[in-house]
C-alpha cells in the first residue's frame, strides 16, 4: 500500500499455479500494488463483474478456458481494464495473437522481479493515458452540447469557461476578445479568477504572449517564462498562476480572440488535449460567430418592427 493507504493500481492474476501467485503478490505487493489472485477464467470474469481493476495478469495456458478466452472477453466487455499476457511456452504466433486480441503486452516466463515491474508500469501508463482520453470525450460531447444549446452570448461564453476548467482540471478560464483597431485584448468573460487579477490593466497583445497570433497555436508559458513572456507577471504570481497556456479562438484562419488556462501548478498538456482544446476553442468560436449573428439579425427585426404599420 502507499503512505495514504490506497495502492497504486489493482491487478488480478489468472494462474493456476499458486506458486505463480505468491511470487507475482511479493513483487508488486512491495511495490504498493493490491494483488488478487484467481485459479480459472470463469472465476476471473466473475469477479471482474464486482471489482473495478485497473490491469488483469494471465497465464496463456489455463484447464478449460485459456488465457486468450480472458483477454478476448476482457477486451469486449472492459475496454477501460488492461491484460497481460504470460506464459512458460513463448511463442510469437501466441505473442501476436494476443496482442490482436486485445492485450497490452506479453511477458515469458520465467520472468524476473524487475522484467514484470516493467511490463505493470507500462501497461498501467497505457491504460491511465486511455481512460483519461474517454473522460475528456465524453466531457467535450456534454460541454459541446452546453454551448449549442445557448444563442445568448453570455450564456456560451460562461458555459465554455466552466466546461474548460472541468474538462483540463485548472484553476482558471478567460475568454479574451481580440480588438484588432488597437491589438488589446479584453476580457469577456472568465471563471476561477480574483476580480483583482481580472483588473489588472488594458492587456496589449504584442505584449502578452504574442505568439499564440502569430503562430495560430496553443502556447504554454511557464513561471521561469513570467518576466519575458507576460504583459503582468506579478499579479500572475501574485494570483497563485505557475503556468499559463493559451489557445486561439478561430475558425478557419481567422482568429477572434484567445481561450487561456490558468494552472496553480507547472503544468504540461498531452498532444491529445491540446487537440481537444482546438476543438474545444473552434467550437466556442463558432458558437460566438453564432450567437453575434443572431443578435444582429434580432436587432435588425426589431428596427424594422418600428416601421411596421399597427
């Protein structure tokens, strides 16, 4: 177990030499891991229907349903749940197979302490990189239909600042409106952050990471990149900020404004969020291209109204 009490991942192992098992649980039992240990598939599919684990360990060769019968309805019925395969007959039609199958990895045995420590770590990385990748889409499909169910442009521009910090997990959100008459940058709406950080002064964007216009890209700036980088570094530390990453608001080339995340730690995004937040941003974009359409064309229905006889 870890110092909080809680392991670091919870494993089953199939075999049905417990011999096997009292090696594996010494391993990564040392290692703070919770191990399980189970005799038969059938067993083993019984009890992953009770108990959410992260990575399922099985031999190939197993009396009356084999190791590939696990990994196959592993696969199919918990997408979110890693397996590795093992087994004292390598061979590489077996070790390819499985990995068709849907396994993560294959390890021979016999295998050494650090061998299978390396085989868990990996495949664990693996399984939390996807089920992190599921939870941002399935946060992105709520927080889209958030933002198209509003022609208001307050209500977008506050659900997308919302749905931003849920989604990545950040301290705070600003959407920032681009005047390109004076190249400022202004607020236009925000969560997360003191009202004193938010008046800070007129944000000039050749001042305040500038690059992100130029490039068209997202661009994190770290608190060692403060002084450099941003138009207010004090108040940015001052507000508990350590990093700042911000996204272009466009459509096509266009660019209307910047989405920024506000992180109270050193913060580093996968490729995979960062793609996420262009899309999270284009959304938003269009949304607001939307919603400013709408409220033209109500302005103009109601000017028009004026001229309509009773």
């Amino acid at each position: 177990m870890s110092a909080q009490g809680k392991p670091k991942a919870m494993i089953l192992v199939i075999d049905d030499e417990m011999i096997v098992h009292q090696s594996i649980s010494r391993i990564l039992e040392a290692e703070a891991y919770q191990v399980d240990g189970v005799l038969r598939v059938d067993e083993a599919l019984e009890r992953l229907k009770k108990t959410p684990y992260d990575l399922v360990l099985t031999d190939l060769m197993i009396p009356e349903k084999s190791g590939m019968e696990a990994v196959k309805a592993i696969a199919r019925d918990y997408p979110d749940m890693g397996v590795v395969m093992f087994t004292g007959f390598p061979t590489v039609d077996s070790a390819v197979e499985s990995m068709k199958l849907g396994s993560l990895d294959y390890l021979p045995k016999p295998f050494t302490p650090d061998e299978l420590l390396a085989v868990v770590e990996r495949s664990l990385e693996r399984i939390h990189k996807i089920r992190r990748e599921r939870e941002l889409e399935d946060l992105y499909a709520e927080a889209e239909k958030a933002i198209q169910s509003s022609l208001e442009l307050k209500e977008i521009l506050n659900s997308i600042n919302e749905n931003v910090v849920r989604l990545f997990k950040v301290k705070g959100s600003s959407l920032l409106m681009l005047n390109k008459k004076n190249q400022t940058l202004q607020l236009a709406s925000s969560t997360g952050l003191s009202e004193g950080y938010l008046q800070k002064g007129i944000i000039d964007a050749t001042k305040s990471v500038p690059e992100v216009l130029k490039s068209g890209e997202p661009v994190m700036v770290q608190a060692d990149q403060f002084e450099s980088r941003l138009q207010y570094p004090e108040e940015a530390r001052r507000e508990g900020i350590f990093s700042i990453l911000s996204c272009p608001l466009k459509v096509q080339d266009k660019i209307s404004g910047i989405l920024r995340l506000y992180s109270p730690q050193s913060r580093s995004f996968s490729g995979e969020e960062l793609d996420l937040l262009r899309k999270f941003a284009e959304q938003g974009a269009r949304a607001m291209e939307n919603a400013l359409a709408y409220g033209k064309v109500r302005d103009d229905l109601e000017a028009l109204q004026k001229y309509v006889p009773e």
